[in-house]
C-alpha cells in the first residue's frame, strides 16, 4: 500500500509537466523557436518540431492543470511548482531536441530513452528550486514514465495527432 501510495504521490506531483509536453502535440504550430536558424554543423539548433506556440500552450496547458490541481485536491509545492514542472518539461524537451540535432537526428526520429526522460528530468530539475521530491519518489518516476509516455504517445498516434508512434 505504502508503494501504490508513493507511486499515485508521484503521478500527481509530476502531472503537470505530462500536460505541458502533451499540449504541444495538439495546439503547436506555426514557426519554430529557432526561427529556422541553422548551427555550424548544418544541422537545425531545434529544428521544426518545437514551436512558439506550442511552447506557449504547453506552458499554459500544464499550469492551469496544476492550479485546478491545487484548488481541487492540494498540491505538494502548492500550484507555483505547477509552472516551474510545466516550464522544465518544455526547456528538457527542447534541449533534447538540440542534442539529437547535433547528432544529425531529423525531427521526428526516436531517441529511445532520451524521448522519454528528457521533459521529466527537466521539470525536476527546474521544479527542484521549490520542492525536491523524496527519493522513492524519483524512482517512480524514472520507471514509470517512460511506459506511460510510450503509451500515450501511441494514443496520439492511433488518434491521428503525432506523425510517429513513439
Ligand atoms: N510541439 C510544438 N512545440 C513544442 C513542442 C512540441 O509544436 N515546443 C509539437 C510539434 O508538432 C511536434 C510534436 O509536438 O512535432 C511532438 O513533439 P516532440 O515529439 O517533442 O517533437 P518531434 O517532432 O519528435 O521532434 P524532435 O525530433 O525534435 O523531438
Ligand atoms: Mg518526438
């Protein structure tokens, strides 16, 4: 019990930064962070897939979860942390992003591991300046997020929203 209740914990501390990455997918759009600029190595510094708008949406997506969060049950952290998950989640992923850019990665191709834990790493981190989750919540997290990322991922998919399944 004492693990169903950390992992449950977990879940809903990090929710916002799931919300954050997943907005994206369906209010981004439009012209890309990097404003089409292109690094020495000729590769895109973001590329395509990381765009103002859903930089935005995803930034307001996962806040106004985490305050309704707040309002409804409580939050560890309250909902100011909500914003900060939300902002790591999107700096992670397009950090990400650059990295599988200067490994030459076209927009889109998978990055196994990377993919999954890049949005999580970073909404801990940026959200570790108002709270830093107790370790066994960590592990949940690392575990339990790359599975639950595959899967809804292969939702966006199936539903016709995400050009990969991964
Ligand atoms: N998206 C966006 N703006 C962002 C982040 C994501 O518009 N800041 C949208 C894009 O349409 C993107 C989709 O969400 O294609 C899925 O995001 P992600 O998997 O992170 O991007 P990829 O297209 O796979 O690109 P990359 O190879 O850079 O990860
Ligand atoms: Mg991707």
């Amino acid at each position: 019990m004492e693990v169903l209740h950390t992992i449950g914990e977990a879940i809903w501390f990090i929710f916002p930064a799931y919300v954050a990455n997943a907005t994206p997918v369906v209010l981004g759009g439009g012209p890309p962070i990097d404003f089409n600029k292109k690094l020495p190595d000729g590769n895109r510094i973001l590329g395509d897939g990381k765009t103002i708008l859903g930089f935005i949406t995803g930034l307001l997506g996962g806040s106004i979860f985490g305050i309704l969060q707040h309002l409804a049950y409580g939050r560890l952290g309250g909902w100011g942390i909500a914003i900060l998950l939300s902002l790591g989640a999107l700096i992670g992923d397009m950090v990400g992003s650059f990295l599988k850019r200067r490994r030459g990665l076209a927009r889109g191709s998978p990055m196994p591991g990377l993919d999954q834990l890049e949005f999580i790493v970073g909404a801990v981190l940026v959200g570790s300046l108002i709270v830093v989750p107790r370790w066994e919540m960590l592990v949940v997290l690392l575990v339990f997020t790359p599975l639950i990322h595959l899967g809804t991922n292969l939702v966006g998919y199936k539903l016709g929203f995400k050009s990969e399944p991964y």
